[in-house]
C-alpha cells in the first residue's frame, strides 16, 4: 500500500463520502490508535471480551484509553486522576463495543475500501488520534503542511494508519449511507421554521385533580390491565438496568496508618511554618482537587459538615488550618476561610488528601480475596459471593443511562458498565480508594414498554386514580366552557366553575411554550390552533384540566423565513440524522452479544 501513498495517485470521486463519514460519526476513527511518530506500545495479546464472537484485544483497548487520556489532557492541562480516570476507562471499552458492532454491520453488508480509497483517507482525511500528534501541530493546532511532508518521509512506516483506515472507511461508507436517506420536504422545513418563529399569547384556566378519598372498586386486575394495553406507549421507557454492588474495605495495617499519619503531621508543621497550602496541595494530594491547590470550589455551610468536624469548624472566626483527620483510608488536611456577611456560619475550604498505601502483601490478600469472590459471583450471584466472605452487597433497583443512582454516585462508570453489560456480567475491580468496588448485571432491559406486573401498581394503577380524580373537574371545565360560548366572560366562568387559577401567559413559541400550559403538548396545540378570542378544550395535562383562550398572535415573517432558510435546513437536518443514527445504533447494541471479560483479564496484567 505504500507504492500508492509515494505514488501521488487522486481519487476526488470518494472525497464527499470521506469527509461526510468523518464529519458525521462520533464513534470510527477514535479508536484503534496505532503507534506512529513513537505512540506507545503494548506486548499484551489477551482479548477482553468479544462482540458478536469477535475478540476485543487488550492493545486495541489500550490505544483507545491513551488517546481518551491525550484528549483529557489537551482540553483540562492535567492528568486524568481518581473518578475522571475511572470513568475514562469504562468508555474506552464502550466506545471499542460501538465501533465493532458498526464495523460488522457494514462487513455484513458487503461494504469495503479499495486502495485508492485508503490512499485518500490518509492523504486528506486523517483522524483525530493523528490530527493531535504533536509532530504534526503548530501552536497546538493541526499543521497539513507537516503531515503532508511526513507522509514523504521514507523513514515513517505508514502501514498502521493505512490499515487503520481501511478498517475504518467500511463503517464510514455505511453511516455516511445511512444518513444520506435522512430528507424532508419545503413543508416540513416551513413547519420547522414556523415552531421557532410563530408566538401566541393566550389566557389559561387550570382546574386541580380532586383530593381525598376516591371510589377505586372499579380498578379490578382486568381492568388494570386492559388500561396498560390501550395506553402502551405511556409505560414505555429507555434501556434500563439493575446491579448489585459489592464494596470491599482495603486491607490497612496500623503501620502503615502511622507512617500515612507522620506525613500529614510533616505536612501540616510546614503549612504552620509558612508553607504555601496551595502548593504543597498540588505536590502531595491524592484527590482531583489537587490540581486546584486543593480548592473544593464551593463554599461549604456549617449545617452541611459532619459531626465530628463541626465543632473545630464553627470556632474558626476567621481563617484556620485544622489537624489531620482520618476518614476512611485517608486523611484530610482542611484549610478553611471563614466567609463573610452570610447569616449561616459558611466557609470556603481546601484540603490536602492523603491515602493510606497498603503494603505489596496487604494487596496480595486483597486481590486473593477479590478472585475467589468473583469465582463464586459466576456460579451463584455476587450477593451470595459476598455474603458468604462477611461483606454486604446493595442493590440499586432500576435505573437508565440518564438516572442519578444513589448508590453509583461515586462509581458513573459502573453506571455506564451497567447498561452496555449483559444480565450477569461481572464489572472489572474499580479502586476507589479505601475500597475496592465489583458490579454485577442483576437484569437489564431494552428500551420499550415495560412488563405489565412491573408498572401494574405504581404507574397503571396511578394513571388511572389521576385520570378518577380528574373527572369532576373536566365536568366543571365543560360547564365554564359552555357559559363561555353563551357569552358568559372567559374568567368569570371559570371562577364560578372553582378554577384554582386563571392566569395570562407571556408570548410564547411551540419550541418554548409557557409554563401556565403544564407541559401538556395538547394544549400548545390548542394555543395555535385557534382563532383570536376563541376558548378550546378541555384539555388534560398532567395532573390538571385546561381550557386555553387564544389573546393574541404575533405570524412568522416571510421575509426572516428566505433569511433563516438555509439555517433552519441544517438545523432540522442535523436533528434528524442525530435522531436516526442514535436509534440505529441502539438498535445494533441492543442486538448484539457482548462478553466482558476485563474484570479477569486486567486484573490478571
């Protein structure tokens, strides 16, 4: 392939297909880095898991990881530590699961690339890993004139990066395919412009649901579960997963508790004798905040402090660095400010964090201790692995890729291990400091309506008491909107009728409707659709019944509209080939049979 890269051959009919794939896809073309200009280099060979049967190898993940830590570096001028690092790991492997199941779909369907195709992507087209190489940057920015005077060096071996790119142009041809059959017509983009651009302001009498006790006799299993079924699309959802958490204390000799004690101690006579915080921060904290002298970046109140630093805390009157404390497997040097004119004592703080390091044997009974209890958690759930070692597991419940989880607050990359796993897959062992944290895949859905018997009590059950305790009031609503059309004035009826609130709206757009309108879509639609001076419903929102009165309408400009159009286009454009590609590629994940095997193979290197 290189004969062709030195021979100066063009292939400009591939030029759009090549730069709309890399334009497009956020997933080929970030990973697989191979090692040009002096990358670095891995002898590992063990695959980590597979997708669909095809192994994932352990350099392809290691290249992958590098370059999602050169980015982080690039962007915060800083090595990716603690939870960013953490996090960096879990979407190394994601990405790597996305990547695959893209490239075997586009295999699948016959897609290739020709050598004068790899000729052009390499010549024209490089990807991000490259584009950042420092060989190839002026002032930090990507230089073509380096890198085009590069690919002339006889000296570089440029095979990796050709083969790379032969592997990548096969996914890209798919997606830039599957995006080119994203259209829409003069009437929808008139549509789209007209959701931004029209405003209607209009009068909004809000009738509550009924409080108190409700006849339910009628809400038998037959009729619950005929509601579910007539309204599916309410008790759909997104992907979800459950897990259960295992969180084993690191094994910490009191010897090594004194000597991290000692260093505190050192620490904090130097801070007293006039040493920077901030500094000294920098040069010895464990914790993230340390690039920021160890600045927490809030202030914090004296009701938000725990007990057994409130009363050291509170007698601070204006600055004071306190004595080491233990927390955990750490301890923390606290330098605090008292903040002023504030009603609640309230303190701006920094802190030095230092972790207590177990010794190579306490490691060794730590990661013995791990193995056997995942060895079991294969054969009998990790609950029970762990209860049979003395050590409590917790479960989350449900949770999607958006939720905040409790119990993964400190540990988002579980989360995202969570959702890509299968049911029962164990995570790799995550160090949080003075613990060591294991996952497990307790069930996992696809996104769709939920199980009957899942949403049977909570949500059917509560649809339906809402849609009870709705009932009077849409009949008081009715009764308004017919003393209306009489002649009857708009707020009068209503307050006759016990409306809790009449209220005008500002102007508002279908894209950003008022607040009075509860967030019903239904009534934005009525607000539009009718006629200055005319009243429309009832319509139900959530948890309330409306009757809308239309005041006043301001039209879109046609001018603004030949203005806005090219705009407007790409704007409507781009959401719907955004909307496309994410529910394809859900659908390909959802497909696909993943196997994680990195909690035993890292574990292992």
């Amino acid at each position: 392939m290189l004969r062709f890269l030195r021979g100066g051959r063009r292939t400009a009919g591939i030029w759009w297909l090549i730069i709309f794939g890399t334009a497009v896809t956020f997933i080929i073309g970030f990973s697989v880095a191979p090692n040009i200009g002096g990358g670095p280099q891995t002898t590992a060979a063990s695959a980590l898991g597979s997708v669909n049967g095809q192994e994932v190898s352990f350099a392809d993940y290691q290249r992958t990881l590098t370059q999602l830590e050169a980015n982080y570096r690039a962007q915060y001028n800083r090595e990716p530590a603690g939870r960013d690092a953490n996090i960096m790991k879990e979407q190394a492997w994601a990405q790597l699961v996305t990547e695959q199941v893209i490239l075997q779909q586009a295999e699948k369907q016959g897609y290739g690339a020709t050598d004068e195709e790899v000729l052009f992507a390499v010549r024209n087209a490089p990807p991000p890993w490259v584009r950042s190489q420092p060989a190839f940057q002026t002032n930090g920015q990507f230089d073509p004139s380096k890198y085009q005077q590069a690919l002339g060096d006889p000296t570089v071996n440029w095979s990796p990066l050709e083969e790379t790119m032969r592997r990548m142009i096969p996914g890209q041809k798919l997606e830039a395919n599957l995006l080119s059959t994203v259209k829409f017509s003069e009437p929808e983009l008139r549509r789209a412009y007209l959701n931004m651009s029209e405003r209607a302001t209009v009068t909004v009498a809000r009738w509550n649901p009924v409080m108190g006790a409700i006849d339910t006799t009628g809400f038998t299993e037959a009729a619950l579960r005929a509601y579910y079924q007539q309204h599916l699309g309410r008790f759909s959802g997104p992907a979800r997963s459950q897990a259960v958490i295992v969180r084993m204390p690191k094994t910490i000799s009191p010897a090594e508790q004194k000597a991290t004690e000692e260093r505190a101690k050192d620490l904090l006579r130097q801070i007293r004798g006039g040493a920077d915080f901030a500094q000294l921060a920098r040069d010895h904290s464990d914790d993230p905040s340390a690039a920021r002298g160890g600045d927490l970046g809030q202030d914090i109140k004296l009701s938000q402090v725990t007990a057994d630093l409130k009363a050291k805390i509170a007698a601070v009157t204006d600055s004071a660095v306190l004595d080491p404390v233990l927390g955990g497997n750490r301890y923390f040097i606290l330098k605090v400010v008292r903040a002023p004119g504030i009603t609640e004592p309230t303190f701006h703080a920094r802190q030095i964090v230092l972790t207590i390091q177990p010794s190579d044997d306490a490691k060794q009974q730590d990661a013995e201790k791990i193995r056997k209890m995942r060895e079991v958690a294969v054969k009998k759930g990790l609950g029970p692995a762990a209860a049979a070692m003395g050590v409590a597991a917790q479960e989350t419940g449900w949770f999607s890729q958006q939720m905040m989880v409790p119990q993964l607050m400190d540990l988002p990359q579980g989360q995202q291990f969570a959702m890509i796993a299968a049911k029962g897959s164990l995570s790799p062992t995550y160090d949080l400091g003075p613990q060591l944290v294991v996952l497990q895949v307790k069930e996992h859905e696809a996104a769709g309506p939920r199980p009957f018997e899942d949403v049977r009590d909570r949500e059917v059950r509560g649809a339906m008491e809402i849609e009870a305790r709705l009932r009077g009031p849409k009949a008081a609503a009715e009764r308004a909107l017919a003393q209306i059309r009489a002649g009857k004035p708009f707020e009068e009826a209503a307050k006759a009728e016990g409306a809790a609130a009449v209220e005008k709206t500002p102007a508002f757009t279908r894209m950003q409707p008022a607040a009075n309108l509860a967030g019903s879509a239904r009534a934005v639609g009525v607000a539009f659709g009718l006629p200055i001076g005319q009243t429309g419903g009832p319509v139900e929102a959530t948890n309330a019944i409306l009757l809308v009165r239309k005041d006043a309408a301001e039209p879109a400009s046609t001018a603004q509209y030949d203005s806005l159009k090219s705009t407007v286009s790409q704007s409507l454009l781009t959401d719907r080939q955004n909307r496309t590609f994410a529910s394809w590629l859900e659908w390909l994940r959802s497909r696909a049979q993943v196997v994680d095997k990195r909690g035993e193979v890292l574990e292992a290197q």
